[in-house]
C-alpha cells in the first residue's frame, strides 16, 4: 500500500510541477483540479461516483451505481456516494428497501440519523423520519450502530426477521418481525402490529396530505397501542377514524397545524 501511495504522489508531484512551469490556462486550472480531486480520492475523501435520488409522491426503483436495486417509497430523498474502498448512501429522510450488490472488498454504508448500518450484500430496509430510524433485517445480516456520544458507539448485529430501532437520544434496540411485515409498503400495505399511537402516526403522515399530517401527540396517549393491516390508498380513512378506535380527538391548532389529544371524558 504505502508503494502504490509513493506511486501516485510521484505522479501527482509531476502534474503540479507542470502547472509551474507552464502559463496559466484553462487547461491547467483543469489539471489541477483533477490532481485535488485525485488526492481526495486516493485518500477516500472524495467519491468517484455521486448520485442523488428524491421519490417525491411516488414510489420508485432505482439502480445505484454498484448494481444495487432500491426500492423508495413516497417522500424519501437519499445520496449515494462510492469511494474507493466503501460504498456510502445517504438516507435523509423517508423509507427505503435495499438489495445490495455483493462485494466484501467495497461494504456498502447506510447513513440514517446518528447512526449506520453495514453490510456486503444483503436485503433489508431502513425507515427514518425525523430522529428515528428503524432497521429491519429481511436476508443477510448487518450491523448497525450509532456515534460515540462520549459513552462509546454501541453496535448491534441482526439476524433475518429482526428489526433495531434507534434514534438521537437512544441506541439500537433490537426485536424480532415477521416476514411479513418487513417491508410491507413495497406491496402497497400498511402493517401496524400493536404499535405505539406515536409511532403509527409517524408512519401514518407519510400517507397523508401536507394539510392532513398530524405535527404532535399528546404524550398521555402517546403510548396507546393500534394494530391492523391497511391499504396506503386509505390511509386517510384510517387517521378519521382515529377517534372511533382510540381514546384520542384531533386539535387544529390556531397556526393550522394538527395535533393528535386525548379525548374529553364521557
């Protein structure tokens, strides 16, 4: 390794030695700027291939660079960057499935949040919005962990049919999923298996218009649990019918915005 990087600082020792004994130009200005972007990618600094990806509302598949196929679902935004020795994609916001291109030479990275998640070659997905993020492992395995906040990064492996969730202010928590409800968006399905009203909003909002998405929940009811399989085209139907299942009433807030409370007593 350090021949091959004696090597290439030879050649780009060459490049600027050029561009001092020539006149300034173009071409030159040229030149060198191929030898900065040289240097950052010898070094891993810069990719050598750059691609950004945005859904909007539709889901989408694309192909990235490396052959790996990634299903989108509606409202995701993502980059993907390859750099000599990694492949590094990342997930701004939204949800996404990944069958990822084997190559154990070049590990492919998913930034989300505070965290990553590594693998080779594997499917899994991988669902952020706003500080949370949750992994769900369908083949495979990968490793997910978060930044050392000052106690140290915690890393946690996954098996298939397991899911880690994480956020800013909390590390990976793992827990098993059925096949089923791994990735169910991709079939136009949305799986809510006794999960927390808080979370279900999360997910329910994506579905909804921007007028129509719920901004808060009220922490008393915050943790009331909501279960069911729904269609994505009805989701509307569902976040109506709210009041109906739970103990919750909607609050249009005087800035317009909508706020999931608990109902009055009867």
């Amino acid at each position: 390794l350090s021949a091959l990087a004696d090597a290439w600082s030879r050649d780009v020792d060459r490049i600027l030695h050029a561009l001092d004994t020539a006149d300034a130009s173009p071409l030159g200005a040229c030149a060198l700027g191929l030898a900065c972007w040289a240097a950052g990618w010898w070094f891993a600094l810069l990719p050598g291939t750059y691609q950004r990806y945005a859904s909007g509302a539709q889901t989408s598949t694309v192909t990235l660079g490396d052959g790996t196929e990634v299903d989108m679902n509606i409202d995701t935004a993502m980059v993907y960057r390859a750099y000599r020795d990694t492949r590094r994609l990342r997930l701004a916001d939204g949800e996404a499935y990944f069958r990822v291109t084997h190559d154990t030479a070049h590990p492919f990275v998913v930034e989300a949040g505070r965290g990553t998640i590594t693998v080779t070659g594997t499917a899994f997905n991988v669902w952020k919005s706003g500080e949370t993020v949750i992994v769900t492992l369908v083949e495979g395995s990968v490793d997910v962990q978060t930044e050392d906040d000052g106690a140290g990064a915690r890393k946690l492996s996954l098996r298939p049919q397991m899911q880690a969730r994480y956020s800013e202010r909390s590390d990976p928590q793992a827990r098993a999923v059925t096949a089923a409800d791994s990735a169910a968006w991709r079939h136009g399905k949305l799986v809510l298996d006794n999960t927390t009203l808080r979370d279900a909003i999360m997910q329910i909002n994506r579905y909804l218009p921007a007028d129509g998405r719920y901004t808060s929940v009220d922490p008393a009811i915050a943790a009331l649990r909501l279960g069911g399989t729904y269609d994505v085209r009805n989701v509307a139907e569902l976040a109506n019918a709210l009041p109906a299942i739970l103990p919750v009433r909607t609050l249009r807030k005087a800035d317009g915005s909508l706020a999931l409370v608990p109902a009055p007593p009867r």
